[in-house]
C-alpha cells in the first residue's frame, strides 16, 4: 500500500523533537525520487513500513523516510 508515488512533492513531519533527524530535516520539501521495499512492515506488523521513500531534498540532498514522517504537500488555489 503506497502512500506515495515517484514525483510526488512532499514535506516531512517528524513528529517526534527527539529524533535524531528532527533537527536536520523537519519541515523540508522534496520531492520522492524511489521507492524501496523492506520487511520492515513484517516486523512492526504495519504493511505501510514495507516501503521506505528516497527524498531529493530541494537542497539536493537525498534521504530515506517512511510513510509517517511524510506529509503531501497541498496546493492551494489563487481562485
């Protein structure tokens, strides 16, 4: 079950102050660039943690996220 797709723009939440990537990049745009799957989602017995998503940062970083700490960027309308 994808949440996301390749080309999709997305901000990250990382909802948690105390994560390690918290600081680094929370509230960063970028856009999902692959889509890698796991046995993540066997383990934590959550089929949406199957799947990791690599994010090109507007910066031109990459790094992986799952699902959670991912949000759809939404466009608003000038109407």
């Amino acid at each position: 079950m994808r949440r996301f797709d390749v080309g999709d723009r997305i901000r990250i939440d990382i909802p948690d102050k105390t994560d390690p990537d918290y600081d680094c990049y929370h509230r960063e745009v970028g856009t999902v660039v692959e889509i890698l799957p796991d046995n993540a989602g066997k383990v934590t017995g959550d089929e949406r943690d199957g799947l990791s998503y690599r994010i090109e940062l507007e910066g031109g970083d990459t790094m992986d996220f799952r699902w959670r700490d991912l949000r759809p960027i939404v466009e608003r309308s000038s109407e």
